[in-house]
C-alpha cells in the first residue's frame, strides 16, 4: 500500500470526527465531559492506572458516540420514512452510549471518590 493512501485514510477518519464533532451536541457533551475528567485527574495526581482506565472509559463513551452517528445515518438514508425497525436500530444503538456512559460515570465515582474524601 502507498502512503498517499494511508495517508487518505487518516484525512477520511480524521474528517469523520471532525463530522461528529460539528454536527453531534451529545459529542461535544461527550468531549466536554472528557475535559472536565481529564482537569480533575491532573488535580487529584491520578496514579498511573487511574489514568489507564479514566482515558479507556473516556474514549469507550466516544467510540461509541461515532458508532452511534454512523448508524443513525445509514438508517436514515435507507429509511427516510418512519419504521419501526429503523426506529429500533437508532434506540439500540443509543443504548449502546448509555451503557458506555453509565459504565464512565461508575468508573469515574471509584476512581475519584476516594480522591475527593481522601479515603
């Protein structure tokens, strides 16, 4: 493979993100989030495995986040009018955010709680 098109393949990734950032509000929730996660972690002097989970659960929730777009596209240039399965689809795989949130946010509390109370 040439490196023009590994180097193509990087702008197409990278301009899908940047897709996702521009047009996705829960994205930009999802990123301001991860900021405010990162900012405390350099306040409390996470150890190095608080870090290693902290980034994993912050980009599991991204991941998730793009997956979730993409899917919502596809099913709506298949399906532009309402049905049902279309619908299911789009909830399934917003659900698939909620859980990755969810698993952050519990992280996140076993993480920093102990920080926070000095346990």
């Amino acid at each position: 493979m040439s490196s023009n098109g590994i180097i193509s393949k990087f702008a197409w990734a990278i301009a899908g993100l940047v897709a996702v950032i521009r047009e996705e509000r829960n994205m930009r929730i999802h990123l301001a989030a991860a900021g405010a996660a990162l900012g405390a972690g350099l306040i409390f002097r996470l150890e190095r495995h608080e870090w290693g989970l902290l980034v994993i659960a912050i980009v599991m929730v991204l991941v998730t986040e793009v997956v979730n777009t993409a899917v919502e596209r596809v099913v709506d240039l298949i399906s532009p009018q309402y049905h049902p399965l279309a619908e299911k689809a789009k909830n399934m795989a917003a659900g698939a955010v909620l859980l990755s949130a969810l698993a952050a946010v519990v992280l996140g509390v076993i993480i920093f709680v102990p920080h926070i109370f000095r346990v």
